[in-house]
DNA sequence: GCCGGTCTTGACGGGTTCCATACGCCATCA
DNA sequence: TGATGGCGTATGGAACCCGTCAAGACCGGC
C-alpha cells in the first residue's frame, strides 16, 4: 500500500486530503510543520510527500532540500502561492510537480498516480532476486528454501540488492540501518555480512554475490 | 544532450518553443501531427516529449498511449484545455506532467528539468570511462577484466579521470587524497601510479593513458 | 520469571594495504 | 663528463581491515 505523508498547516485541508486519500486505499501520515514533517519522512519511510509550501516554521523549499539530502521520494507540492518564480523554485530544489490552491481531488489523485507510477514500476522489477541458490522476494520478505532472516539482516540486505553491481559503502550502511552517530562502527556489518553469507551462500568463507572491498564497503554480485 | 520533441499544431508556439529549447542548450525537433510525433519518437528516440493535446489527426491521449505501448520516455502535455477531466486523462493515460495555456516559458523549464531529472541520475551512473583495454565505472567502483583497485588507488584515478586530457598538478593530488600538510610528499604518487600503470596499462614502462608531465604533475589521455 | 531469538560488544589471527627507505635511470646543465 | 634533480622501481615493517568465534545484553512471548 502507498503511503502518503501530507504536510499542511491548516487543519481543515489535512483533513479533507486524509479523508479522500484513505478512500482511495492510500495510507495517511500527516504533519502540519517543516520540522515534523522531516521528522515523520525519516521515521515513517513514506512513499510519497504531499507538502504545503506555507509552513509556519520552515520555509517549504528548505524543506524539499532537507529530504532531498538523503531520499529521492516522490514530492508533490501543494501551494497557494501561483507565482512562476514559487513554482520554479520548488521544481529545482528537487519537487516532482506543483499544483495551485484551488486544485481538485480528481486532479491531485491523477497526479499522484503520475508520480508514484515510475517509482513503481522500479519496485515491482526489483520484487524478487536471485541470489545464487536463492531466491529474494523483496517486497514480501521471504527467502525460498525456508531461510529466514532478522529485521537486521532484512535492511542491510535489502540496501545491497537494491544496487546491484554497485559499491556501497559501509558509511552508507551503517547510516541507513544503525544511524549516523553509528558510522564508525564497521565491525557490525562485519558481523552481519557472516550471518547473510552463511544464510544465503554455497560457500560462506568464499562468497560468490555478497562481496567485500577492503577499505571501501560490500557489493551484491548478481 | 537532452533530445526533446516538441507537438503542436500551432507554428508559432512550436516556434518558440523552439527558440527557447535551444538556447537552453537543449536539441529540439518538432511535429505538427499526432502520426508525425509517433514516426519521430520511435525514429529520433528523444529524452522527453512535449505534446499539445489538440491535434488535428489522432487525439492526444491517444499519442500517450502509442507511445507508452513500447517507451516510457517522460511526456510533459500542453493544453489549452484547463478541465479536470482532461487533466486525469492524460496523466493517466502516462503523461509525467500536465500544463495549462498560457505558460511562462521558465516555469515550463523547470517542470522539464523535474521531469528529466529521474532519468538522468540513472544516466550518471553510466560514468564509465576506456582506459587502454579496461573499462573503468567510477560509479560502480569496477574496472573490467577482474581488476581490483585499492581505496588509494581508485582516489587518484578519479581525479585524473574527472580531469580527461587536462593536467593534475602533485599538488592537487597530495592535498586530496592525503591532505594539505603532504602536497611535498611526491614519492607517495610515484608509488601509486606504478601500481595504476601496472593494474590498467597495456606496457606500464611505456604509459599510455596515465602521462607524467615532469616537474609538473599527471594526465589522462583517454 | 523463564526462555529463545536477536542485537551488541569484545578479542584474536591472518591477510592486505599503506608508508618509509633505498637504489638505479635519465635528462638537463654546468 | 660529472653533478643534480625528478622519476620509476623494489623491498620490508607497521598499521589497518576483515572474518571468525564467543559471550553478555536486551527484548519479546509464554
């Protein structure tokens, strides 16, 4: 299910936006301050933001800067505000679309169903990975032959395989799974790169997919 | 450089759009016809369509659909018709955006630059370089053939294959990979671009690609 | 309160990478 | 022709990083 973070002052327009957003199945978190809002993007994962630029704390382009500094998630911006250079402003800093205050319910669902749509068609190829034996469901979260794996094992592994071929870095990892203050301590992954080789690999002390590179971090190997 | 396709019926909009394109330094074509924009698609392979919904041949949502059924190249619609249905129609159809006549040419810029900026986070991660017979992928950390870099070593290629063709003085080099207080330490880099030469060159006692300038600094001739 | 699973923390051996030193080559210039 | 400075190459020890084992801390369910 999508989940959808709407970001407003005004109580009202959350509300409506709520109500009209779980009519459709979509799953609704709501902030009303730039400060809540970054704090609920990062704790609740959302797939999509919807963000009024009016914030009574933080201006709404600083905003869309604050979760494009670690996130790519969809960002729709809702505004008052009809001015070219508004417009303009929001789309560099890394908005997806912009629709004006009146706007209609039909018209934002369209949008947001134009937004969510690539996004989606990423997630749905990268469903399920083949990891030498192994079988990965990604969005179900089973492995085949009846392995199974902790929430720790889950994140760290989810990240490798989302970068196929690619080297990510073990300041990477550490700041997504454990957090930033935890970006020194190398010897966690360490230890949970031994239990998902041991888990998922033929041969453990020589993996074949889930590789080491000394100094710089771990790669997936299809 | 960004291809875009620009449809419209109208000369003196397709006119413009032209002029303002290509002094943005994007390469433009045009079609006045839904049968022409599809012939151009599927011949000229653009990065991002802008298609006018009111066409004299095929409706535009109809043009969405033709190219959908085998591209998902990002479509930007420009309409004249301001209504809510229209809107959903086409971003359901697989429009990426919608904008409404009349527009201010930096605001559809912007919307352009949204739009396109998806597809071209996974074109950067096509950074790969020819080094003599190997390929180097700065983004994924790999060279071909097997060939493993060592953090050191991929730090000073990267600057040298930032910098093709231009020169790198020691200077430069000491003070980014070893910092400020070692720009006199040249014998670190004599040390290093042996084991470059050797790990990338065809003849490592006669450089191809990684030159010294004597006195001077380095080079990457590609 | 007990118990199983999970997460954190510590310690150790082996291998690799990095750094330091030494030496030979070559071009330039006196 | 000899001195000099910059460069390429070889080698050894120190430091670092990784994989592994093991034990304690934490947390949930029964």
């Amino acid at each position: 299910m999508t989940r959808i973070l709407v970001v407003d002052d005004e109580p009202q327009i959350l509300r409506a936006l709520r109500i009209n957003l779980a009519a459709r199945h979509y799953e609704v978190a709501v902030a009303a301050d730039g400060g809540a809002a970054l704090r609920q993007a990062a704790d609740w994962q959302p797939d999509l933001i919807m963000l009024d630029l009016g914030l009574p704390d933080i201006d709404g382009v600083d905003v869309i800067h604050g979760v494009r500094g670690w996130s790519s998630i969809p960002i729709i911006v809702l505004s008052g505000r009809a001015s070219n250079q508004d417009k303009i402003d929001a789309l560099d800093a890394g908005a997806d679309d912009y629709v004006t205050k009146p706007f209609g319910i039909d018209e934002l669902l369209a949008r947001v169903r134009a937004v969510t749509r690539r996004a989606a068609v990423q997630d749905e190829e990268l469903a399920q990975v083949q990891v030498g034996e192994h079988v990965v469901d990604l969005s179900r979260k089973t492995v085949s032959s009846g392995v199974r794996l902790t929430p720790t094992e889950w994140h760290i592994l989810e990240i490798l395989l989302r970068n196929p071929g690619k080297l990510v870095s073990q300041r990477q990892l550490l700041a997504e799974v454990w957090g930033a203050k935890f970006v020194k301590e190398t010897h966690y992954l360490r230890q949970y790169m031994v239990q998902l080789r041991r888990k998922l690999e033929a041969d453990p002390a020589h993996p074949a997919h889930l590789i080491t590179e000394p100094g710089m971090g771990y790669r997936f190997m299809p």
